[in-house]
C-alpha cells in the first residue's frame, strides 16, 4: 500500500469497523423519548384456575392447584392466596391450602370467588376408599428419577456410581428392580427391618453417601420407599402392569410476571393411559432455560429476575413440557404501536408487545436492496439494478424486486447447495466422484424446476436403482448404517435428534428407546449391491431384515416417531415412511423446514437451533412457528411462495439499528440480524465485483462456489470461512462465525489483491472509460456496498488520490480497503 495513503485508508476502515464492529457491529439508536402506561388499573380481574378440571381416583389421589389473575394489560399473577376458596359439596371432597383430597365417591366443584368474579373447577371423586399397593414403577421409580438418583452423574452414568447401577432417568424399570432387590442381597433392602435398608439409609444420609442427603424420614418420598419395602417389596406382574402416562401438562401454560422477585407457582399433572390423572409436582423434575430471567425450584415455583424470556420445563416419566414465561420490570412505561401487515407480522408483533418491545424502523431501500438480492441469490445487486431501483417510485418495487429475485436460477442453486451440505453430497472412498456429481445435480434440477420439498423427499428417501442411473440412491450409498439412517432422516426433515435415545430414552424430550429403534426399522431393509461399474452401486428394497431393541434383543415392528405402527407386510417401509413423513397432516415435517427457511432470512431460527427441536429447546414464538408450517402446506411445499412471505414482511425488512428497548433481544426479530456473508456467497460476491472468475473442479471457469457440487472441491478461502465440510447432518457444520484467520487471509492473503488485477475493473473506469476519481470511487461504494460514499468518506478518500500522475495504484488500494471492511463481509 502507497504510504501517502495509510492515513486516508486507516479512517475508511476504522469508519467501517466502528460501524460493523462484532459483536455490536451497530451504533444504538435513540429511544423513544416519551412512552405512556398501557396499564388499566380499573379493569375487572380475570380469573383462570388450573387445571380445569380435578379427578381424585384413589384414597392416595390428590391434586394441587393454582389461580391466576390476568390483567388487561397482559400481566398475570399468582392470585392462589387472594382468592376465597370453597368447595360446592365438602361430602366429596376437602381441601388443605392449595391441595384437594377425596372424602367420598361423587361429583362436586372447586369455587374460586375473588373481586365479584367466580369459577368453578369440576371435581370427579372415585375409589376414594381404595388404597392400591405401592407400585415399583409408577411410584417407587418416580421418586429415584425425582431425587436425581438415575441421572447420569450418579446411578445413571453407564458404569454407575459406588458400585450401584440404574438405567439413566429410569428408561429400563425391570432392570432397575432386578438391580435393587436382587444385587448385594440384605444389604440393600432388609425386608425384615425395611427401615435399615441400605437404600433408605443412604437417602436420608443416616450412613455415608457420595450423593449427599436426598430427602427427609418426614418426606413423601421416604413414606412411598418405606411402604414399598414393608409390602415385601415386589415388582409388578408381567400380567399387572400398572398403566403408562400418556401425557404431562404444566399450568399456567404461560405467564408474564410483572417485577424482579414476583412469584408464580406452577403445577405438573400427568395422565395415564387408563384415563387417570395424577399431581406429580412433587414427584417432576424443574428446570428453566433462562434462570436469570425465570428461575424455578425443586417444587415449581418460578421467581422472576432480571427482564427478559424464559421457558421452564417438568419432566416426568418420558415426557418434558415447557412453559412460557416473561418477566418484566415494575412499572415499565410502553406505547404499543399498531401492527401492520400480514400474518406474520401480526404474530411478531403480538410478541413484541408481551414483551414490552418496540420494533426499529424500516431500512433504507439501499440496504433493503443488498440484504434481499444476498439472501435471495447469494449475490450483490450490479450497479445497473441498484440505479434503476433507486430511482423506482412504485410503491410496490420491494415486491417487485423479490418476484424478480425469486425467479433467477441462483435462488435454486442456494438451495440445492444447502441441501447438498445437509445431505453430506461429497465424494469418498464409498461414493465415487461421478455419484457425487450426479447427486447434487439431481438435487440442482429439483430446485431448478420448482419440484415441491415434500415430492422431493418422497423421491429421495424411496429412490431404488443404480447411483449413476438413479442418482438420489447416493442418500443409502452415502450413509449404509441403518441406524444413521433413521437419525438422518428425523434430523434433516423433522428438525428432531433422536441419537440419545439410542442408549437410553431422550432426558430432555419425549422419544424413547422404543422410539427410536422402531423408526429405525423403516430402514433395515434396504439392501445394496455392486453395479458393472465399479464405481456405482445399485440400492434396492430387500423385504427383509429387522432391527432389534437391545433390552430385549427382541426385533421392533416399525413406528412413526410420536405416531402408529403402521401395517407394512408385503411393502417397501421406505414408502410407507415417506409418505406419512411429508403428509401435511405430520406435525413435524412442514414446520421444520419452514423454520430452516424463516433462519436463513432472519439470522435466527424460531427455533434455534435449526436441527435440534425438541420440548427443551421450544420456539420463541410458538404460533409463528406453527404458521409457518400451515402456510408451507397450504402452498402445496412451495419454497418460493414461502420466501415471498418472509421477504415481504416488515420484520424481514426493519432496520438492523436496535433501539433502546430492543437491543438486548436477539430471538424476537425486533431488528434485523447482522449475518456474515455465508462462504460460498462472500467468494462468489468477491468475483462478482472484481470481475474475476474461480476454477472449480468438474465446473467450467466462471460457475460460482455456489455451484460446486462434490463437497470434497474446496480451496483455502471457503475452509476459512467456514464451509460445511459435510461429515454430519447437523446445520451447524457450516459456520459464519468471524475469525483471525478470515481476517488475515483478506489482509493478507492474495484472494482480494489477485482479484483486483486479474479483473481490472479499475483500469477499463480510468483509462477505458475516462472517469473521474469522484465517479470511480462513487462506483466502487455502490458495486460493494450498494450506497454512496458518505461525504467524509468521500472527502478523505478524494484528497488521498494525486491530482497529477497515475490515480491508478490510489484508487486500487481504495478498492482493497472497501473488499476488506466488516461492511462488505456483513448483510445487513
């Protein structure tokens, strides 16, 4: 760099990296300077009781419950303590505090009266003489799981801890019996005196434990073990089981805490398979994702911290729900402005305004432009379709320009490569580079021809015939693990990681060993075999061959994750899969892949990460979530309809300067996300403005890194900046995250300056086309920012160019400092 100039380019690129600096990479923009109370103290109280309705089965049954008071202004609060309780007949039922007993068999109503409003809980008592034997696995595994006995830093580790062993989160009951009674005989259980089983004494810390004091003689949980034990201790009969739960809610579903310290009990209720219902917050385990915000304790209290979001969560059993809950300050004085546009707007903002948020404005149509024409194709808009938008009066040209945009082939092949990375499309010594090639340009023609996602995954996971001749079978060549298979499948279309059930059931969702072993049997059956060709194999349906459960060592007919065991005698599972996997009636598909696309326009996923939902990781707006998912379907799976829904919204198209309420919320999309350009992208977009073209392999000079189609072609700029290298399934594995080696190789390497000479772009404005350095410099902003220079930097640049000699090697360094900045590397 010419000497004279290191000052000149010092101020542009500091003036950029002050600008686009990570991880604030923008200025604060200042807040509203006056709000008002949306807070209608004079409002009448709504009342709302949990659950809605008490059954009381057994002389054992009981069941806690909660008021809450939701104010017109969207706060609630928990109003148990405030609320004159009754119950209509107290023949049937009696209550002590916030819990009901059965007193006798019938029907009656909890009454809740508080400020002239009244509700009425209906409460079914039956058996209430009946006091069935305590239960091994619905009772006595229930308190090991609650008392963190089988997680996987005690008991439940795969060696176990102190010589004692139980299944993780108690996934294998008979087992754990066998374990309990059976092992080190006396010593653990002492039927003849069950209070000094070694199994008690070590949980009340009467002798030593490695795991402390887990509970009190006093407690619940000692009465349950003890009782167990006096009764002999049995386990359950093979012809006696007890019924399965079915399902667990949490009440409230959702609560807005208004004040750091305020409180909100909740209340965990789980039902069986036989119909029954039970509490079982004493017997769930808590956890929230955001403890700072919302944290709650061992027996479902949440106390609010400081502002902000929160879910927190009750497992029990093999079930995990989660509820929402929102804390905000005392007091805070917000304006809710009025939302405007479509349904996804609506559900933003509705957010929002729980949330006390106020969205930053609309960008500018320069910025606009530049994001849209990136995330759309992957590409910088020329100087030529930045003039004649600019200077476009329609009021509906952003529209416009996303039609325009949707219908370029590079919309199809960003696609075809994001999916190529998830599909691990790449050449092996298993798949040979001819498959590879085939593959993705398999997968480029199904975009390119606009064929519905839901047809193309029915195509891909029921392909049969040669990898050459059939190249979508290069999905069962690419991974031949049947187990691997199945983890794929529910990872890339379903957005669900089933791998930790395939040693245990999920502690942190809902899916089970059962689960997971009997999806994989979709996919035992595909067989494989040698073409002529050594380098081709041909895959085809076996119609046999099973997956085993390995408790039981038994096969696993095969079931839907979350549904049936369909009938697949005489058929190809792999149909059968595929055709309930893309049913717009599947819960999981549509959403899942909404939720890939709403992430690679917004910067964040609703659920985040993109590949990774489950109970314990919910969306932060669960009814956009689920819009997404419904308008998916209604498009018949059409990406672009989709895309033209997003790119149009107003949040899509708000300014990236946060403001004072919304800068520190990064999940809500109150402003745009600053994204670094994704790799394939920034080489494509470095060649688009320099003019010079890459050489890649099997592609002629001038395809873009976009087009590359064997994921094994690569080059030091894209493993730099983070190219998926396709060894996994998971989103993750293509990274945009900034490091010192991208920033060295720009400053450094020679991918920026060779371009700048090999192009000559300079030399055919200066010598060819006579322009001045005001217009050269001009011109440069535009091809690489999409805007003008601002006045100082045009000034500071402007004087650093000679007026008397060659302007040239100025004007070179200019271009270099700009290709280098934070600002050229970002969309925003």
């Amino acid at each position: 760099m010419n000497t004279h100039l290191h000052k000149s380019l010092c101020f542009v690129v500091a003036a950029m990296v002050s600008v686009f600096s990570v991880p604030c990479l923008l200025a604060l923009a200042e807040g509203p300077e006056s709000l008002t109370s949306i807070r209608d103290a004079t409002a009448k109280p709504d009342i709302v009781v949990y659950p809605e309705e008490i059954k009381l089965g057994s002389a054992r049954d009981f069941q806690s419950f909660v008021a809450v008071l939701r104010r017109d202004d969207g706060i609630t609060e928990d109003a148990s303590e405030r609320i004159d309780w009754s119950i209509a007949d107290p023949s049937k039922a009696r209550r002590e505090g916030f819990v009901l007993f059965p007193v006798a068999d019938g029907q009656t109503e909890l009454v809740a009266k508080y400020a002239g409003s009244e509700v009425r809980i209906p409460i079914v008592v039956s058996g209430a003489t009946l006091r069935p034997d305590v239960s091994f696995t619905k009772d006595v595994m229930p308190v090991l799981t609650r008392s963190g006995c089988n997680t996987g830093s005690c008991h439940g580790a795969a060696r176990g801890k102190d010589g004692f062993r139980l299944s993780l989160f108690g996934f294998d009951p008979d087992g754990d019996y066998f374990r309990v009674t059976r092992e080190i005989g006396f010593r653990r259980i002492n039927l003849a005196i069950p209070e000094e089983s070694l199994f008690l004494k070590k949980a009340i810390g009467a002798v030593p434990h490695t795991g402390g004091k887990l509970f009190n003689p006093a407690s619940d949980y000692y009465a349950t073990i003890l009782e167990w034990l006096q009764k002999g201790g049995n386990g359950d009969a093979a012809d006696a089981r007890p019924p399965t739960v079915a399902s667990l809610a949490i009440f409230p579903p959702q609560a807005v805490i208004e004040g750091e310290g305020a409180k909100q009990r909740f209340v965990a209720v789980a039902t069986y398979s036989d119909g029954t219902t039970r509490d079982v917050t004493r017997l769930a385990a808590f956890n929230s994702n955001n403890s700072g915000t919302a944290a709650i304790d061992d027996i479902g209290v949440v106390t609010a911290g400081r502002r902000g979001e929160a879910f927190v969560m009750a497992r029990f059993d093999t079930h995990t729900v989660g509820s929402q809950v929102l804390a905000l300050p005392n007091d805070l004085e917000y304006s809710a402005p009025p939302i405007e546009g479509d349904t996804i707007d609506t559900l933003v903002g509705k957010k929002l305004q729980q949330l006390r948020i106020l969205p930053s404005g609309r960008c500018s149509d320069k910025e606009f432009l530049r994001r849209v024409t990136i995330d759309i194709t992957g590409l910088l808009p020329t100087e030529d379709e930045y003039a004649k938008f600019i200077a476009d009066t329609a009021a509906d040209k952003r529209a416009a320009v996303i039609n325009q945009l949707l219908e370029r082939k590079e919309f199809s092949e960003i696609w075809a490569m994001k999916f190529a990375q998830l599909l691990m499309i790449k050449s092996t010594n298993q798949v040979s580079y001819k498959s590879a090639f085939l593959y993705a340009n398999w997968l480029t023609d199904k975009f390119a021809r606009n064929v519905p996602i839901d047809q193309m995954v029915r195509e891909l996971l029921t392909s049969t015939g040669g990898t050459f001749a059939s190249p979508a079978t290069n999905f069962y060549e690419i991974e031949p693990d049947t187990l691997k298979t199945a983890e794929n499948v529910a990872q890339v279309f379903m957005g669900i990681r089933t791998q930790c059930a395939q040693c245990h059931n999920h502690p942190f969702d809902r899916w089970t060993q059962n689960d997971y072993y009997g999806f994989a049997s979709f996919f035992s059956q595909v067989g494989r075999k040698q073409a002529e060709d050594y380098r081709e194999k041909i895959v085809f349906n076996r119609f046999s061959g099973e997956v085993k459960h390995p408790l039981s060592g038994k096969p696993l007919p095969p079931k839907f994750l979350g549904g049936e065991a369909p009938n697949t005698k005489g058929k190809d599972r792999r149909e059968v899969v595929a055709n309930w996997l893309t049913s717009p009636d599947n819960e999981f598909f549509a959403p899942s892949v909404a939720n890939r696309v709403w992430a690679h326009f917004m910067g964040v996923g609703i659920v985040d990460q993109v590949d990774d939902i489950r109970v314990s990781n919910p969306p932060s707006n669960p009814e956009l979530f689920d819009v997404l998912g419904k308008k998916l379907v209604e498009y018949k799976f059409d990406l672009r309809s989709l895309v033209r829904d997003i790119c149009n919204s107003e949040a899509y198209q708000r300014s990236s300067q946060p403001n004072e309420s919304n800068v520190h919320d990064t999940r809500n999309y109150a402003y745009a996300v600053v994204r670094r350009i994704p790799a394939e992208n920034l080489l494509d977009c470095l060649c688009q403005v320099t003019d010079s073209a890459d050489k890649f392999r099997g592609l002629p000079l001038g395809a873009t890194a976009v087009q590359i189609a064997d994921g094994a072609t690569s080059n030091y700029f894209l493993d730099a900046f983070g190219r998926s290298p396709r060894a996994t399934v998971c989103e993750c594995e293509a990274s945009t995250a900034p490091s010192l080696s991208q920033a060295l190789h720009l400053l450094n390497g020679n991918s920026v300056s060779n371009k700048i000479n090999q192009g000559k772009v300079l030399q055919r404005w200066v010598r060819d086309e006579k322009l001045s350095k005001e217009q050269v410099i001009d011109r440069i902003y535009v091809r690489c920012m999409s805007r003008q220079p601002t006045s100082d930097e045009k000034q500071e640049l402007i004087g650093s160019v000679p007026d008397q000699g060659d302007p040239l090697p100025a004007l070179t360094d200019i271009f270099w400092a700009v290709l280098n900045s934070r600002e050229f590397a970002f969309n925003h």
